[in-house]
C-alpha cells in the first residue's frame, strides 16, 4: 500500500506566502530603490531573487507532489473508467483537492498583478 500524501500545516503555507510577496515587492520597488537609495538596489534585488528561489521552488515541489500522486495511484484512469475508489485512493483525492484549496498561490498572482499594475502607474506618473 502507497501512504497517501498529505498538505503542509498553515505555518509552512503561510511562511511561504509572505516569501513570495516580499520577493515580488521587492522587484517592483527596484525602481523607485534607484532612485531614490541607490546603495540599496542590490541588497533588494538579492531578496527578491532568493525570495523568489524559495518560493518558486517550494511551489515545483508542490506541483509535483500532486501529479506524482495522481500517477502513483493511477487516479485520473480510475476516475474514467468508473472504477471503484480505494480509501487510499480517496485519501490521495482528497490530498490533491484540499492543496489546491489551501494553496494561496491566486493571492500571491494577485498581489504580483496589482503591485505590477502600481509600479507601472507610479513609474509613467513620476
């Protein structure tokens, strides 16, 4: 039997979440940072970038969580096929569905949208 995969607690979820927002803060105030504290425009770059190593790596991991999941035990063919459901199988759904639902990753898209939305605006504006 295949142990079923499992999500992450809140704290981990969360902890990355903020890693990812302060990465893409980080690259949309890099132009205000020239100007403004130059002296600062590396050591914000760095953050962004190892923010951003952290968090995309975190969620590839993640990712593939899932699909080897759906592989290992050969979900998506049961689903198709109608075939009957194993508790683990149902341990392995219930996995996939409660990390997405869990997953804050459309904040984060969210965030990075607005914020490259404002960066934009306060650029042409100044």
């Amino acid at each position: 039997m295949k142990p079923s995969p499992h999500t992450l607690p809140p704290v981990v979820i969360n902890l990355f979440f903020v890693i990812g927002l302060m990465s893409a803060l980080s690259f949309r105030a890099l132009m205000a940072i020239q100007d403004l504290q130059p002296a600062m425009f590396r050591p914000v770059w760095y953050l962004g970038i190892i923010g951003y190593i952290l968090f995309f790596g975190f969620r590839y991991s993640i990712t593939e969580k899932r699909k080897k999941a759906i592989s290992a035990f050969n979900l998506i063919e049961k689903l198709e096929s109608g075939g009957e459901l194993t508790q683990n199988d149902r341990q392995a759904v219930t996995y996939i569905l409660s990390s997405l639902q869990k997953s804050r990753e459309n904040l984060n898209y969210l965030f990075i949208f607005a914020t490259s939305a404002l960066a934009i605006f306060l650029d042409l504006l100044f």
